[in-house]
C-alpha cells in the first residue's frame, strides 16, 4: 500500500510575477544559456541594466511567509530542505530507502510548472532517467511518485499544454488557489532560489525563511547545492 504524503514546495521566484518577464524568455537563449547565475546576472544587466527595473510582489511573499511558517509547526526538521536549484528537491523525496513506499501529492508554489518543456526534456526523464530542474516533477511522475501535482502560479505563468495533459502518468490541478493549499497539513517542505530566475537583490527574503526554520527548529540548516543528477547524465551513486 502506498504513504501518501503532503508536500509543500516553494519556489521563490514566485513572488517575481510583475517582472519576471523582462528576463524569462532569455536564460534559455544564446548566449545567455551558457552562463552561471552569477554571470548570468552580470551580463543581463550589461545588456539591459535590469536590475533597476525588477520588483516582486509583497503580497505574495507575505503568503509565502504565512503558508511556510504554518507548515513548519507539524513538519519534522529531516523532512526540511533548502536548495539553490528545484530539482533538488528529488535528494529529500527520492534520495533514501525511507522514501521507497512513499508517494506525493505535490504543491508547487512556482512561477513555472517545472513538468517539462518540449520533447528533449520528456525524454530525458523518460529514457535517460535524467531529472533537472525543468522536468523534475515529470521525473517523479514516470517513477510513479506523484499522487496529484498542484500548481499555484501566477496570471502571466506559461500553462503546460492541455493537449499533454493526458498523457502524464499523474493527475494535475493546474488552477490551483491559495486556499486549497492553506488547508494542507504537510509533511515536507522544500524551498529553492532557482539562481537564474530570482535575482541576487532579492536573496535575503530567501535567507529570511532559512531563519525562520532555524527559528522554529532551533537548528541550522544548510543550503543544498548538489544537483540530483550528479554526473549530468542518470541518477548514479556519487564516487
């Protein structure tokens, strides 16, 4: 009999809805893909002098604070991860034998859905067994780990094609509300930056949730920065 349990995930380039446009469709784009955040960020405002132009959206952040904090109440210390990129998420729901009858009802808070975007990524997870952080939650779903995967995203978030939709092994909920998940007891949460996607400016907001848990906890936390997929290619154990 499959665990069913309720996770929290947290992406915090959430709260960049009003502008996270501006640089979006770039990352993705020579040269831009090539670049580490670090540069990535150096260079996009070389181009453009972003910087002075990006805001987030309080409201959202004080959501965020407000669903966080609630879940760490009932949400044990180990089942806790920060991390700088989402597929980091599969080291705490995929990385040990405890989690082997488990299965996940997932609720991404996200500026992107994160299943896949187009052919090379769906088969990466599909043939390869290859999971980053724009297919991870496709990675769970054809190692039949997702009970039911909602999104909450924002009024300018790009949809997953409805026509795709029936071809996922998992149920989706794609409209996801704040209240729906406001009504959740969890029992993971999982926080990420996602580097390219949250600028730098904006990190203590990030750090101020790591506070929070080491707050409640009474314990540090430390940020993950290994990649599931360790040697870019599979899931192998690292030497």
């Amino acid at each position: 009999m499959n665990n069913i349990k309720n996770v929290l995930s947290i992406d915090m380039d959430f709260i960049m809805g009003p502008t996270i446009e501006l640089y979006n469709n770039i990352i993705g784009q020579e040269p831009y893909d090539q670049y580490s955040p670090e540069d990535f960020w150096a260079k996009l405002n070389e181009f453009m002098n972003i910087e002075q132009f990006l805001t987030y959206d309080e409201e959202k952040l004080l959501f965020l604070i407000k669903i966080f904090s609630k879940a760490l109440a009932n949400v044990p210390s180990e089942n806790i991860l920060f991390a700088t990129e989402h597929d980091m998420i599969l080291n705490l729901l995929c990385g040990s034998e405890r989690n082997a009858d488990e299965k996940y009802e997932i609720y991404n808070l996200d500026h992107h859905h994160d299943i896949y975007y187009g052919i090379r990524q769906k088969e990466e997870a599909e043939r390869f067994s290859f999971a980053s952080p724009a297919n991870w939650v496709y990675y769970l779903g054809t190692n039949r780990k997702i009970e039911e995967y909602h999104w909450l995203r924002n009024k300018n978030s790009a949809v997953f094609p409805f026509e795709e939709q029936k071809d996922l092994y998992f149920p989706v909920n794609l409209d996801t509300t704040p209240e729906e998940i406001e009504k959740i007891c969890f029992d993971y949460i999982f926080v990420c930056m996602s580097k390219k996607y949250y600028p730098p400016k904006f990190q203590q907001y990030f750090d101020m949730l790591v506070l929070i848990a080491e707050g409640t906890k009474g314990k540090s936390f430390e940020v993950c920065s290994t990649p599931f997929c360790w040697d870019g290619k599979s899931r192998m154990p690292a030497k």
